[in-house]
C-alpha cells in the first residue's frame, strides 16, 4: 500500500541544488512528499526558478522589507502555516529563525548544515576545515541533517556524510564534493520522516523507535 505523501515547505535563499535534489527525487517516486510551496527571503534567488520550472508553488518573503527579525519572522510565519506543512525543510535557507517561530514547527523542521557537526557551526565551514586539515586537526569533512531547535545549528543531528580533505584542496573544490553527498542525504532524512521511521523525542534523535546514540552515517546502500 503505497505511503500517504507527506505535505512540506522549503525554505530557500539561494541557488536551490539542495531544493533540486529534493524535487528530484520526489518526481521519481524515491521521496513520499507533496511540495506545497518552495518560500525565498529573496526574490532573485535562482531556486526560485527552479520550483517555478517543476510547476511548484512560490512565494517570497523579502526580509529587507521588514523593520526587525521578529517582524519577518512573523510573516513568515503566516506564510508556512497557509501551507499546513507537517515538515519545514530548510535548503540553503540564509537567516536567522526566532525561538519562537522555531519551537512552533519544534520536531518538524530540518536543515542541512555543511559540515560534520558540532564541529564548524555557522557561516564559512570549508575555509574553517581547510584551516583545521592545515594544522592536522582533522582529515575529513561532510555535512549533517538535523532537527532545528534555538540553538544556531545546534538542533540533533540525524545523519552525516564524509569526504575526505585533500591537499590541494581549496575552500570550492571541498564545497563542490560535500555539496554532491548533501544532495543524497537530504532526501534520504526527509524520506525516512516521511516514512513515519524518524520523529525528535525528548531532544533526541530516534529512527525505527530506537534512540540514536550516534548520528547515522551515511554509506551509498543505505536507504
């Protein structure tokens, strides 16, 4: 019996790969969801394009038009919830979130961060890697998926993918191959929620009602 589709919302800011990788795999039947909207914070965002290419709903909520983060914040708000999401999905989504607005989707919004956290939490994680690989920290970087709480990328983390740190890498070149394992785990998380398998408890991380005492990491076969 085929699993009912799983109402979401995207939240972009940017170029969409991630958002591409997700309309991607529900037109191939590999993701259970329903598309309701793809919302931007702003309006020349190229994923834009890409949502209104696969014939999906968008909407801007420009946060220069607001006079403080609580303002847009509440705009947002109302802009979600006309959607009924079940699932809010941050792809590349650029701001800065409100407890408020974050603890009301608490448990049903996730994001993507380019790194293997704790490590490199915020803005500039492969320049941060490179530097650490540099002074024999670290060998590998990656990207997790977690639940979103008030903490800044700070929310339980579901899944990690790891790419090995080069030599000659440069701050691009890491970007460029741990943006190609964000587009398979993104989908991967998603669809196990869809799926009923994952939900946040007690702040914790729980797949196939078992606690998570580590996030998964990720290997080509899992699904």
């Amino acid at each position: 019996m085929p699993i009912p589709k799983l109402p979401i919302v995207i939240l972009i800011s940017g170029s969409g790969s991630n958002l591409q990788a997700i309309i991607d795999a529900a037109e191939n039947n590999a993701l259970p969801v329903e598309i309701r909207a793809v919302i931007s914070n702003r309006p020349e965002a190229m994923g834009l394009q890409r949502a209104s290419r696969a014939g999906l709903r968008t909407e801007v909520v420009d946060h220069t038009q607001y006079e403080n983060r609580a303002a847009f914040d509440t705009a947002l708000a109302a802009c979600i919830d006309q959607f009924e999401p079940r699932l809010v999905v941050l792809a590349g989504f650029m701001r800065l979130l409100t407890d408020e607005l974050v603890n009301r989707h608490l448990g049903r919004m996730m994001n993507i961060h380019p790194s293997l956290l704790p490590m490199f939490k915020g803005l500039n994680t492969h320049a941060r890697a490179l530097a650490a690989f540099h002074r024999g920290e670290i060998t590998e970087h990656g990207a997790s998926v977690h639940f979103v709480t008030p903490e800044l990328d700070g929310g339980p983390v579901i899944i990690q993918a790891r790419v090995p740190i080069e030599t000659d890498d440069t701050p691009e070149s890491l970007a460029t191959r741990v943006l190609s394992v964000e587009h398979k785990i993104y989908p991967l998380a998603i669809r196990w929620f869809a799926e009923g398998r994952l939900r946040l408890q007690s702040n914790k991380v729980w797949l196939d009602d078992e606690p998570l005492a580590a996030p998964v990491q990720f290997a080509p076969e899992d699904n």
